[in-house]
C-alpha cells in the first residue's frame, strides 16, 4: 500500500492541473506569499485567503524558492508530510508493543486510506503536515519531553486550527503524573498564546479574523452526521473494528494504566471529534484523516495483543487462529487496492483542461474565472480570488468583511469590469444573470472526476465593443435568450 502511494504522488507530482479544488487557492496564496505580500489581509476581489492557519503555505513558498512555485511545490510538501506519518505511525505502535509487524500492519493500513480519503496524502491542501505535527505530538506527549510535546500541539495549530481539543485531551492522559500535564499544559498554552498574538499583531488584526473569527459559518449537516459511524468508519474497517473488540475482549487492557488512558483520549479526541467536524457542511472526506491515523495505531496495538496471547498459548490452534487474523488484516487491506494510474489525470481529461485555456485566451481583456483562477493566470489572465475562500468570507458569521467584498464584486459586475466569467455553476458573490446573460458551455464542462470542473462561460450581450462569443467561438451553441 505504501510502494502504490508513492506511485500515484510521483504521477501526480507534476500535473499543471490542480487534483482537488482547494488546491487552486492554496497556489494562489502561495505566489501571494512569494510575491512578498502579507497572507491575511482584508478580503478583495484580487485576493481572500483561507481561513486556515499559515504555517503550510510559508513552508511551501519556503520549498518554491527551490522548486519554483507550482502545484509540485504543493504536493511535495504534503507527500513528504505522509511519508513523516507513516514513520511516526511506525514508532508509535513498534514503541508501544515491541512488535514489529502490527507496526508495519499499522501504517498499510493508513496507506491503504488513500483512496477513501479523494487521494489526500500528496494534493496541495494543508491535512498532511497538519496530521504529521499531530503524530509527532502524539508521540511526545506519550514518550518525550511534555514541553516538547507542546510546542509540536502548537506546530500543528498554526497549521490548522481544528486541533485544539485533541491536544487537550492528549496533555491530560497522564493523571498519575500531575507535574507532566502541567508541564504539556502549561508550555501549550505559552507557545499558543504567543504564537497567536504575535501573528495577529503582525496582521492588524486579520489574522483572528481568518482563524476564529469565521468559524461557525457552517452548520451541522444531520446526513453527514448520521453517515459518520456506519458509512465513513465501520464499511471500510469492518475486520478493524473485528480486531479491535476481539482484543478488547480476549486480551483486555488494564483501565486504570496510563497507557490506557492515552489511547482512550486519544480516540476521544481523534475519532469522536472527527466525527464532529465531518458533520458539519462543507467537510469533505479529508476531515476524516485524524480518525483514520488513529484506527490505524489502535489496529496495530490490538494486533500486536492477539499476536502475543495466540503466542503464549499452549493450545494446538494458536498458530492457525494468529495466521487467520493475519490474513484478514491482510484481505482488509486489499479491499482497498486501487492502480496508481486511477488517480491521474486521463489524456482526454488533460486535454479538456487545456482546450478551457484555450477558450479563456481567445477571449479578449480580464477574465473572472471564480472556482478555477490558476487556469486564468495559466492563459495569461489576472488572478483572482477563488471561489472557496470568498464564499467562506461571505457565509462568516462576522458579516462587516463580507458586505465590503459584496460591493466590491456588485460595482465590478455592474460596470461589466470582465470580458467574461466562467464558473462550475451558477453560484457567484451576488447576482450577474442582468450583465452576463450569454451562456456558453466551457470545454470539459462533462467532467468531474477530480471534483468540479468548469461548466459555463458568462458574456455581457454583444454590442458596444463587447465580444461576440458566436464571432469567438464559431460552431459553439451560445444561449443569448437573455439578451432579447
């Protein structure tokens, strides 16, 4: 499962098309970065942020001073951040049981997630080094020094914000040792308070706007919620889950060891909070990444328990019953094979991609191209904010920002400021049907395997030294029924 991952990230690595739809934002904060510009600012056409904490996009545009900045620069970061994972998955069972098998079990079963989770591990979003700093914390609250533990709970916020409870529940295990968790407590606490207040002075401000002041613009979704344990946890683990009560029954732990109680806050905070940041609208399956790392640590311990008490019998079926549960570890894992070449971009789909280019160069002055602005800038148009971080600015519960950003689109629109607009649908900041009534169908608009895709390009009505898209484009079918 490892060797397949790293045949899919090396195919990936160098596609010019993004692979998930944040990752077209992530590159533009990036090259905003670069470009010497302050990440948080205040949200505008030409630029919004996400609502995330920066620590990956300053390490990309670290990374980009010797890659360059491009979606590579993206996917390294994120595919060097899995590898980290999978060491740090590694040590932490190995550590743990001394078994060096339910270790490796423990990370082919987390590899073995990366088609469940839309192929994760190496696209340019900010989970995979979020998730490392979350391993690596995990593994110092249980074996290392607790400040350390705390400054690396800290790392992991300042990349994305959502860990806070689970590093509260994970500093707090150790209830035998009262100075330990004050130690972890206490240097967290300092680490995070400063960090934050020095990024948010740096900012004027908009950096407690991004990370807290936007949160709970989305609410909770009762069929996300109610698909959580049946159809995100228990369908694709079923012998995990097999596995792990029948070591729970036959080879129970002892339940007041600190030990014990590490990994009962840590499925409380890695599993049930999980589960509550999934139920809410807009979670994608990514969110269910720290849920995933978890079962896969707790799936190795228990093998590593049945492992040992099959070894330690004296009946004549140890050595058959152990060999059955090695292999339905081994059959869970393949239900999830997949061929690296599933995850990348088929030639028509590249060529779809490259042909709505085409059609965006044709097109004469600015195009807004809302839910895909590196292709803009990729055919030599201005680049502009996404659609992902402007509609989280728009449904924030602090609404002054976003009735600014409105106006700003409503004049721009109004004046007819672009050529065109192309969108994935008919959602934009405020309404354009009375500027842009001319529809046409953008270039691959049939396709949608690697989430959205382009599907129509808006025009003003032709006349007063506006483009005629049936002039543009001929043979095109243009919809002008809204110009008459």
């Amino acid at each position: 499962m490892v060797l397949l991952f790293l045949a899919a990230a090396w195919l990936r690595m160098r596609s010019p098309f993004e692979y998930d739809w944040i990752e077209d934002g992530m590159l533009a904060s990036v090259q905003h970065i670069a470009q010497g510009h302050p990440l948080y600012q205040a949200p505008s056409v030409e630029f919004t942020p996400y609502l995330y904490t920066p620590l990956y996009l300053y390490l990309v545009a670290a990374a980009g001073k010797v890659t360059g900045v491009s979606y590579a620069a993206l996917r390294l970061v994120s595919t060097l951040s899995t590898l980290g994972i999978f060491g740090l998955i590694y040590l932490l069972v190995q550590r743990e049981t001394s078994n060096r098998v339910a270790a490796a079990a423990s990370v082919g079963m987390f590899a073995a997630c990366y088609p469940l989770a839309l192929a994760s591990f190496d696209v340019g979003r900010v989970d995979m080094l979020y998730l490392f700093f979350v391993a690596a914390a995990l593994f110092a609250t249980k074996r290392l020094h607790p400040v350390l533990a705390g400054l690396l709970w800290v790392l992991a916020f300042q990349t994305k914000q959502g860990v806070l409870p689970i590093a509260f529940l994970a500093l707090i295990y150790d209830w035998q040792r009262p100075r330990r968790i004050l130690m972890g407590l206490g240097s967290y606490a300092v680490f995070l308070a400063a960090s934050i207040l020095w990024l948010d002075h740096l900012s004027h401000g908009w950096y407690r706007y991004y990370v807290f002041g936007m949160a709970g613009g989305f609410g909770i979704s009762v069929h996300q919620a109610l698909r959580f344990l049946p159809n995100d946890l228990i369908a694709p683990f079923g012998i995990v889950f097999l596995t792990l009560f029948a070591a729970l029954v036959l080879a129970p732990p002892r339940w007041r060891s600190p030990a014990t109680s590490f990994y009962i806050m840590g499925t409380l905070g890695m599993v049930c909070f999980t589960g509550y940041l999934r139920a809410h609208r807009g979670a994608n399956m990514n969110a269910l990444l720290p849920a995933y790392l978890w079962i896969a640590v707790l799936f190795g311990i228990s093998i590593a328990r049945l492992y040992q008490l099959m070894e330690e019998s004296d009946t004549r079926y140890a050595a058959q019953v152990l060999s059955i549960l090695l292999m339905a570890a081994t059959l869970q894992m393949a239900t999830h094979l997949y061929s690296p070449n599933e995850m990348v971009m088929t030639a028509s789909e590249t060529a779809a991609r490259k042909a709505f280019e085409a059609q965006l160069r044709t097109i004469p002055g600015e195009v807004l191209v809302l839910s895909h602005p590196e292709d803009g800038r990729m055919a030599g148009k201005q680049l502009y904010a996404g659609s992902e971080s402007v509609g989280a600015v728009l449904e924030a519960k602090n609404q002054r920002p976003a009735v600014a950003l409105r106006q700003e689109y409503a004049e721009m629109i109004r004046n007819r400021r672009w050529s065109a607009i192309a969108l994935d649908s008919s959602w934009t900041p405020v309404d354009f049907a009375a500027s842009y009534p001319v529809r046409m169908a953008a270039a691959g608009a049939d396709s949608s395997r690697f989430g959205s895709e382009p599907q129509w390009i808006y025009f003003p009505c032709p006349g007063d030294d506006r483009a005629d898209p049936r002039l543009l484009f001929p043979g095109a079918v243009v919809d002008e029924s809204g110009c008459r």
